[in-house]
C-alpha cells in the first residue's frame, strides 16, 4: 500500500504539467496518426471513391437509371436535376474558377513538397485523396460545359452521364491501386521488417 509520499509525488507531477496519465500519448495511440497503417484512412478512401462514382455532376446515378428504365417524368426530373447541378457548377466555375485553380494547385503543391520531398506521410495520404479529385473536378467541368453546348437530354444526357461516371470509376481504380502499393511500400520500409 503507498503512503502518504506517493501522493506528494502525485501533487508534484500534476504540479509540473505531468499527469500519471500522458494525454497526448493516450490519444496518438487510441488514434494511429501514421496514416497508411490507420483504418480509418482506408474507409475514408473507400467512402469518397464510392460517393465520387454515385453522384455523377452532383446527381445520384440512380436517377439515370430510372430515367433511362421508367421514362417519362423520371426522364424529365433527370433532366431538370441535371439543368440545375450544371448551372450551379458553372456559375461558380465562372465567377472563381481561376481562384479555385490557384487555391487547389498551391494546395496540392504543399502536400507535394511536404509529402514526397520532407516524408510527411499525413501530407502524402491527403495528396493521394485530394490529387485525383482535382482530376474528378476538371472532368466535372469539362462534361457540364460539354452538356450545356450540346444542350443534351435524353439518351444522350444519359450517355453523357454513363462516360463521366465510368472515367470516374476508372481514376478511382487507378488511385486506390496507387495509394494501396504506395501505403504498403510505407508500412513495409519505414516501420515495417524492412525499415527503421
């Protein structure tokens, strides 16, 4: 049983800062801050590859495929949905598209130069979530523009919508076979058998 210098010993830690209990040292390894090793990060990237493929230009892929089943005033909402997404995206597009490209490309030129040129590997796991949604990003443009000249509707909206979301499926591949190989490599060298 302690006596009575163990809770002076107690007092005077609490008394420096210290606690018996580490805060900072219970909450980084409750929550993994190594981000390839983490789980979390592997649902998150999971989560925003699925939602990126299902909401295609902001509108939900289910629609297109009712539209295209149903016809009729499923074709017309489809229609009115995509008309209202495009004018948003592109009304925005127009009115800050260039401070969007400038925010977005220093943005991804800190997770660059932080991640790959001084190994911060939160800066690397960010840039493997948000580099290829640039790429998402300038296709989205790239189909409303495309929608909006050709004033599409019907078979050909859902086309249209088909390849857009069909690209994104295929980035999305791509990415998280990338960000799988690169993550294992990670874990493997830096704290795994093969690193430090």
């Amino acid at each position: 049983m302690p006596g009575p210098g163990a809770k002076v010993a107690r007092g005077n830690e609490r008394a420096n800062g210290k606690t018996a209990v580490d805060w900072y040292q219970a909450v980084f390894e409750l929550i993994d801050m190594r981000s390839f090793s983490n789980l979390w990060y592997w649902i998150a990237l999971a989560v925003l590859w699925s939602t990126a493929s299902h909401w295609v230009l902001g509108v939900p892929f289910d629609m297109v495929q009712r539209a295209g089943r149903d016809g009729g005033q499923a074709e017309a909402d489809l229609a009115d949905f995509v008309r209202i997404n495009i004018s948003r995206i592109l009304y925005v597009v127009d009115r800050s598209g260039h401070w969007l490209i400038a925010f977005t490309a220093a943005g991804l030129s800190v997770l660059i130069t932080l991640g790959f040129f001084y190994d911060v590997e939160f800066a690397q796991a960010v840039f493997f979530l948000i580099g290829p949604m640039a790429i998402i990003g300038g296709m989205t443009v790239y189909t409303c523009r495309r929608i909006r000249r050709d004033a599409a509707k019907g078979d050909a909206l859902r086309r249209m919508m088909s390849r857009h979301r069909l690209a994104t499926q295929i980035i999305g591949v791509i990415s998280i076979f990338i960000t799988a190989l690169w993550g294992m490599a990670q874990n493997l060298l830096v704290t795994g058998p093969l690193g430090g």
